[in-house]
C-alpha cells in the first residue's frame, strides 16, 4: 500500500490533523503513539474535554469510539454502522453502541444540487423537468432526494449525490487503512477485532452503495422478481434520467406501513399489513435469494389500494442457495427448542472447536434457547435476543458471512416492524411456511435424484483416477522426494473429520459397486425376470438407492 501521508494535498493533510486531533481528544493516544499518526498530534496541551456535561474520561473505550466516529462525520459514521453488522468479530458492548449512530444531516444548498444535475445529465432542468421541490424529502450522509415533474406530468423523484462525497471518503478509507495497520502491528490486543478485514468489507460496500448504476440496477432486478405479483408495487426507472450519481424514479403515493391512522381510512388493518408485508420479505429471501437489506418502516410504504412497495434499493443482500437451508434450520432449531439442531446448524461456520469448546458450546445454546425461545410475544425483545445470538458467535470465533448477518439483523427490524402492527405478531411463525417449502425442495426426489448423479460422477471420476495417484505417490516414494509435513494442532477434529471421509467414501464405493452390478444383470437379462427386468438388478437399484439416501444424509 502506497503510504498516503506522501501526497501532498492540503485537503489530505489537514483531514489527517482532524482526525489525529480527534482521536487524541477521545483518550486514544496508544494508537497515536506510532508512525505514521504520531507526526500529526497537537503540539499544545488540551485540557480534558467534556461531552454532554460528562468528561471524556468518564466515558467506556466503546462509548468514546462511537463518539469518535461521530465527531469525523459521514465516512466515519458509515464504516461504524457497517461494522456493526460483524457481531461475529467485535463484542456485543462496542456493537451496541455502534448502532446508536445516526447520518442525519443538513441539506446540501439547493445550487449545489442543481448543478450536479446540469453537470451529470448535461442540460439545464427546466428542459428536463416541469417542476423541481427545492425542499428534500430526505437527507443522508451521500445523497438527498427530491420530488419532481417530469415534461408530460409524470410524477418522480430524483436522488442526488451529495458534492464531492467520492473524493472525500476516498481520502478517509485512506486513513482508516493506516490506522488499522496501525492496530494490527502496534496493538496486539485488538488484533481479534480483524480492523483490516473491516476496512476492506467496508470499502467494498460504501464502493457499491455510491454507485446508482448499481442501485438501479438493483430496482430493475426487484422489478423482474415480482412482475407478477399484483400485491407489490415496483417504481419505475428512468434510465435515461440516471447517472452513477442520480436516481430517476416513479414517486410512490403512499403511507409509511406502520401510518395505522391514514392506513385504516382505507380498511387496510395492521394485521393484514404484518402479515403480508413481511411474507412479501420472506418471498424475497427463501424463494429469490435477494432480499432488501434495510427494511425499516422509512424504507416500506402501503399504497391506498394495498399494494405494498419498498423503496431505497442501494442496501440488497444476496443469499445462495446452501445458506438459506442453513439459515432455515437455524429458525427451525430455535422454534422447536432444538438444542443439538441449532448447534450444528451454528458450528456449520466454524473453523473448529475443541472438544471442550464445544461442549461449553452446547451449555450456552442450552441457556440461549431457554432465555429467547418461546418467550410470549408481549415480552420478547428481538433485539435483545440478536445480541444473545452474537455473543455465541463472538465469544467462540464463528465467523457468519456479511450477507446472513445482514438478513438477521433486516429480520430483527422487520420484527420490530410486524409488532408494531400487530402486538400479537410472531416472527417466528410466520416464517414456518416459507422455511418448510425450502426445505422440501431440497428433498423432492428429482433434485436429490441429480445430486446423486452428480456424487456418482465424482466418485467415479475419483475411483478412476485412484490407481494413477498411488503410482504417482510410490513414484515419489522410491525417488526420495516425498515429504510430509506434520503439524501437531488440534488432531482430533482432523481425525473426525477424516473417518468421516472414509466413511463417506466406503459408502460411495459400495454405491457405485451395486449399481454397476444392476446395470449388467438388466443388459444380460439374467434370470429370473419381472416384466421383462431382472429381478436382482431390481433389488440392486432399491439397495443402491437406500445407500444414496444414507450417504446424503451423512453429507450433511
């Protein structure tokens, strides 16, 4: 990495002195005490400040990072809010106070916005619009948005980036890659927070998230998914109106989805709402693999004829197919009280538990499940119950992909959401349908039926190549050049994990024997035949079949 104190921009520097000044400010000299920060630390004594009438000092190390991030504005405050989606990398504590941040700012003057839209789409606005709201609708962090008339009277609105926001965040990803190469050279006891890997999941995301091409095309895919669907209502893109830094799109006449009031003017009740705008979520999830990511009530509006329509497609999460059988499992352990089911389900993410680890594993799941599983539904808090389930993933290293946790931290708002429009709502339970179709379709016999095949093909592809690698082994053997290197860590998991290989293999030999031996009785029609099939190579196929079911399941 190219050391970034080197250019010598004066916009660079004296972010760098902001930061630095800030930090310091906070009580965080032992990241400034190394190259390359320490060059910009104040010179002068500052006198211990104080926040909210509390000194600095007074506050807990968590406390004063989310005062960090909040004092360096926008870039800071993103990379706080994305890391809180990695429960499986920071403690619950810093995670808790990380997603008390907001990126609520003031509008950008409304010539700034103006001229980005004569700049990005190269003609004045009043050639483009019939009417522009020079008051925004919303304000965040990187963009704002307005509602305007298009020539012909077609009512839109336009999402704006904000003014040099690109070149801004670029400068402090910059920084926030020193300072994380700082704590992982300098500070050992942080270095199981992973700030670089942190960095870097940050950069990706805030990357796409400033790409309106690539939230447009999120809006057109949502578009595709639910053409069909006379209950959801997709805005239309103008593509001809949107750049990588505009969005031109159909301004949604609607309500909030938890505006009761206005709602039920037009007899549409809460539960109905909760129930099947968060079906529509579960839709999303189990039968497409691509989900809105940020479904909180700003983000769901309800139309008057009751077609419900999300908006804002800059956040989407994908899930493949593997983990939403897993993730199905893990919703149907915690329904069921499942506790040896949601531990498997769970350590399926984990790079290996001792014997011990796990069984204190199993201890935790144990109290877990009994703390937040089939708690009444006036006294659950889903988000007590979030932090529950991290600290299991934290406080045993299980590393869950960013697009899971961000699913279950989506289902807790939409939790949120269905309570409050309808006290009685159970997440949990509604959820049941969606997961058991899964679940189904991944056992209905045409699909388990290629994936036998598909196991065959490798395992005869394996046996075949098998003699050629033992040749190839006692080759190397006879010439001196095998080596075999031997690392004593942990040997029992790679033991188990071995057998059951072996185990797995035996089964698939075994398998493929019998079918074999079936395939030739039926073109040798041996003896005796059941219309017209030998009724051996009969009782092959049903034992071959037997033995594929049993080698699937073991598989899991």
């Amino acid at each position: 990495m190219k050391d970034t104190l080197q250019v010598g921009n004066t916009s660079k520097i004296m972010r760098y002195e902001k930061v630095v000044a800030t930090l310091f400010k906070y009580g965080f000299e032992d990241i400034l005490a190394h190259p390359p920060l320490g060059k910009f630390l104040p010179q002068s004594n500052i006198l211990v400040p104080s926040r909210n009438g509390k000194k600095v000092s007074e506050f807990t190390r968590h406390e004063r990072i989310r005062l960090v991030c909040e004092e360096l504005g926008t870039t800071f405050i993103k990379f706080a809010q994305i890391a809180s989606n990695r429960p499986d990398l920071l403690p619950e504590d810093l995670i808790f106070e990380l997603e008390k941040l907001q990126d609520d700012v003031p509008p950008v003057p409304i010539e700034d916005i103006l001229s980005t839209i004569n700049s990005e789409l190269s003609r004045p606005v009043d050639e483009l619009l019939e009417y522009f709201n020079p008051i925004p609708l919303a304000c965040a962090s990187m963009a704002q948005v307005h509602r305007a008339r298009l020539i012909g009277g077609k009512e839109v609105v336009l999402k704006i980036q904000r003014p040099r926001i690109k070149s801004t965040i670029a400068s402090d990803i910059a920084i926030l890659k020193n300072i994380s190469n700082v704590i992982e050279k300098y500070m050992p006891q942080y270095k199981a927070y992973q700030p670089s890997e942190l960095v870097k999941m940050f950069e990706d995301s805030i990357t796409e998230e400033l790409s309106f091409r690539l939230e447009a095309n999120n809006l057109e895919h949502f578009q595709n998914m639910f053409k069909n669907n006379s209950n959801v209502f997709i805005p239309e893109l103008y593509r001809e109106l949107s750049t990588d830094r505009i969005i031109c799109m159909e301004y949604v006449d609607g309500y909030k989805i938890t505006d009761l009031d206005n709602l039920n003017k037009f007899n549409i009740t809460g539960e109905e709402l909760a129930k099947r705008g968060i079906s529509l979520y579960f839709e999303q999830v189990f039968e497409y693999g691509f989900f809105h990511a940020d479904p909180h009530p700003g983000n769901i509006f309800v139309l008057k004829d009751g077609r419900i329509a999300f908006i804002d497609y800059g956040m989407v999460g994908t899930i493949i197919e593997s983990d939403k059988v897993l993730f199905a499992r893990i919703l149907l352990a915690m329904y069921d009280n499942d506790v040896q089911a949601l531990k498997r389900s769970i350590l399926k993410f984990s790079t290996g538990l001792t014997k011990d680890q796990e069984k204190a594993f199993e201890y935790d799941v144990v109290y877990f499940l009994r703390e937040y599983s089939r708690i009444s539904i006036d006294n659950i808090d889903g988000n007590e119950a979030m932090r529950g389930l991290n600290s299991l993933f934290y406080d045993y290293k299980i590393k869950i992909p960013s697009n899971l946790l961000l699913l279950i931290k989506a289902l807790v708002i939409l939790e949120g959401v269905g309570l409050k429009l309808n006290p009685e709502y159970d997440i949990i339970e509604n959820i049941g349908p969606f997961v058991q179709k899964l679940l189904t379709k991944k056992y209905n016999p045409s699909r388990l039926q290629k994936e036998l095949l598909s196991s065959m093909e490798e395992t005869t592809s394996m046996i075949k190549d098998f003699p050629h690698d033992v040749r190839e082994i006692i080759k190397k053997v006879k010439e001196g050049n095998l080596h075999i290197e031997i690392e004593h860590k942990g040997l029992e998991p790679f033991g188990n994990s071995l057998s059951k290989s072996i185990n797995r293999l035996a089964y698939a030999m075994i398998l493929v024997a019998i079918i074999l031996a079936s395939a030739l009785l039926v073109m040798a029609k041996v003896p005796p035949l059941y219309k017209g099939v030998p009724s051996f190579a009969i009782g092959g196929f049903v034992i071959s079949a037997f033995f594929a079911l049993r080698l699937i399941y073991k598989m899991k």
